[in-house]
C-alpha cells in the first residue's frame, strides 16, 4: 500500500521518524498567497534545503521572504529567480512546488517533469482536460511523481467519508449531492489573480469545486465520468457595486449534474458568493443506507459529526460518527510530508494524477456544457 502520511501519523504516531540522512533540494514557483503555507512546512522538515523561488514580478520573492519571516543563513541559501525555467535549468531540485495561478500549473509543472523534477501541484491541477492529459503524460514520461495538492485528504473526518464508502455500509452509491459556498468570499484580498480570465481561468468551479468532488470521488474510487450538464454565472463578480467589476472574468457560480460509470449520478454547486448561509449538506445516497456530510464554513475539515441513515427492522435509525481528533501538525503538513516521502522512497504520489485528470474531466464537462447550453459528453484519453 502506498504510503499516506497520515496513516503513519495516527497508527505510529511515536514512533515515526523522518529520515535525515538525505536532504531533498527543493524550490518554489510563485510567490502568492499559497506558497506561504508551502515554504512554513518546507522550512519545517529537516531533511529538505530550500534553495529557490521564482516569481515573474520583480521584487515579490522579497517582500514574500520578508513577510514570511525568512531571515539570517536560511534566507542567504534561497536564490531567487525570475521564471520558472530558471529555477528548475539552474538549482538542480529534487522536487518543486507549483503555486502559480492556474493558467500557469500546466506550463510549470510539465517543465519540471521534462527536467527530472518531482512536483507538488497546487489544485485545481490545470484548467482544462486537454492540460491534464499533458501533464499525466509528462509525468509517465519523466518517471517523477506529481501529486495534487488536496490537504483535505488528511483531514480524519474527511478520510471517514471514504471508510465509510468504501466499507459497503451504505450498500450500493447511486446518487450523491455535494458542494456549498460562501455567502460572501470572492478571493482578491491578495490581488486579482483568482478572478481574471488571462491568470485563473476558471472560477469558484475550479477554486472550491475540486475539493467537494474530490471529497467524495476519493471514496468513490475515483470512477470515470460519462457525461456532465452544467450551468455557471458571474452575477456578483460583474455587479456594479463590485470594485473588481472591470476585470472579473470568471464564475462565481457553478453547478450541475454528472453521470458516472457504475450508475452514479451527482448534483454538484459552488459558489463564491450568494444571498444565503448556506446551500446545505453534502448527501451520499445508497441502496443500504445514507451518509450526511455537515456543510462547513470552510474546506480541510468537517465541524459536525457525519451521520448514517438507515431502516434498521422496520425502524428508521440515525448512527452518529464520533469526531476524529486533527492531527496536531495539521492537514497541509501532511500533505508536504507524504510528498516529500514519497519522492525519497520511490512510491506512488499521495494524490495521484490519475484520479486528478478524472476531477479536471469533470470541471472541464460542466464549463463546456455551461458554455453551449447542454449536455456534454466526457472521454479521457488513455495515457
């Protein structure tokens, strides 16, 4: 079984060790709002020699550093480059972070791969199918590992949602309802990266879809989708009291309906602002039983317990799953140090490509049918 970070965490808590005697070099492309958790748990891990950062603006990687709180012979060890290229032709890395905006993930992480460099990909994992195809192939290609930067996944209570799938207590999965929204949390505190067409893309689809799909394929077992109808808007994002009006180009609404393989149909909504509190609890239905995943205010965890509906003698019960307590270093300290792990054992990606191009697919069906105004159908190529 491939090795998965928290895992480790929970049964071996004690005893788990990380082994020293290897430094991995490794570097950062982008100096925005997400590299700041990327380098505090690179700079956590004593067997990894942060050596580089590329940010396409001048002076940014400084100010970063700064704000960071990089100083002293830490700082004088980190180079800082201007692109991408120069970082990976020059600093010679084991593994690389890509924190870039999204328009960006493909070019910067198949780069790295042609070059020999493992990657940890921020999500959503590209913009479109097309993208993620040519990522898994540069990555089967390169022989390195990427893997998509889904810190959820190590979040114990998000894990029960695949336990409970995957243990057959609901019998038989055929539909499921899944996403939510924030009332009012357009991204552009860090500027507008995330709301422009030319950097992001895609929007809250891609923003905050990826996780609520991965949240549930994940238990799934990642199945193939077959075809995707969907529907996105922009109202808030263009209203005239919004000062970003000029330059939004994205949804800020996205929703719609996939079939699966193995009869799994899924209602899917995300939104970074709307006129409620709330669009309500994620559903898994099934032949045996039910699962409900309390909406939360917040992605990489759960704060009400699941619970499990099923008829029980001709009584309908409730089972109530106990909170898991949260790993004390946290959910996105999982998700570095499984990379890291995997890159120095030789294993398999803790987030693989191959369920990410399967979460892309999706995203990309539901933009492309919102575009035409109907039904699409989804093929992924074999890779």
């Amino acid at each position: 079984m491939a090795y998965t970070g928290l895992d480790a965490y929970k049964n071996n808590q004690d005893n788990y060790t990380i082994d020293r005697s290897r430094k991995l070099r490794v570097g950062i492309i982008g100096a925005g709002w997400i590299a700041s958790s990327h380098i505090q748990e690179y700079l956590r891990m004593p067997d990894v020699e942060l050596v580089g950062i590329a940010d396409l603006i001048d002076g940014k990687v400084e100010r970063f550093l700064d704000d960071q709180g990089v100083h002293g012979e830490v700082r004088d060890r980190i180079k800082i480059y201007k692109n991408h290229k120069e970082l990976i032709d020059d600093a010679n890395l084991d593994a690389v972070s890509v924190c870039t905006y999204n328009m960006q993930h493909a070019n910067c992480t198949i780069y790295a791969l042609e070059h020999g460099v493992n990657v940890l990909l921020e999500k959503p994992m590209c913009v479109t199918l097309d993208e993620a195809v040519a990522i898994r192939k540069a990555e089967k290609a390169s022989g390195k590992i990427v893997s998509i930067g889904f810190q959820p996944r190590f979040n114990p209570n998000m894990r029960m949602i695949k336990n409970i799938i995957q243990s057959g207590e609901l019998g038989k999965v055929y539909h499921i309802i899944i996403g939510g929204g924030r009332r009012r949390g357009i991204p552009t505190p860090f500027g507008t990266t995330f709301i422009e067409k030319e950097t992001a893309g895609i929007g809250a689809l891609g923003d905050i879809g990826c996780y609520a799909l991965d949240m549930v394929l994940n238990g799934l077992g990642y199945p193939k989708p077959l075809t995707a109808s969907g529907y996105m808007s922009d109202y808030f994002g263009k209203a005239d009291d919004y000062p970003f009006k000029d330059v939004f180009g994205v949804d800020d609404f996205a929703g719609g309906l996939v079939r699966m393989e193995g009869g799994v149909t899924i209602e899917f909504k995300t939104a970074w602002a709307m006129n409620i509190d709330s669009m309500g609890d994620s559903i898994v239905l099934g032949t045996k039983a039910g699962l409900r995943i309390p909406s939360s205010g917040h992605w990489g965890g759960i704060d009400a317990p699941l619970k499990i509906y099923r008829n029980l003698c001709g009584v309908d019960v409730e089972t109530v799953i106990p909170m898991q307590a949260d790993p004390s270093e946290g959910v996105f300290y999982w998700k570095v140090r499984s990379f890291l792990d995997a890159v120095k054992n030789g294993t398999a990606a803790p987030v693989p490509t191959s369920e990410g191009i399967i979460n892309q697919a999706i995203l990309d069906g539901i933009y492309k049918s919102a575009k035409i105004g109907h039904e699409v159908e989804i093929e992924i190529p074999e890779i």
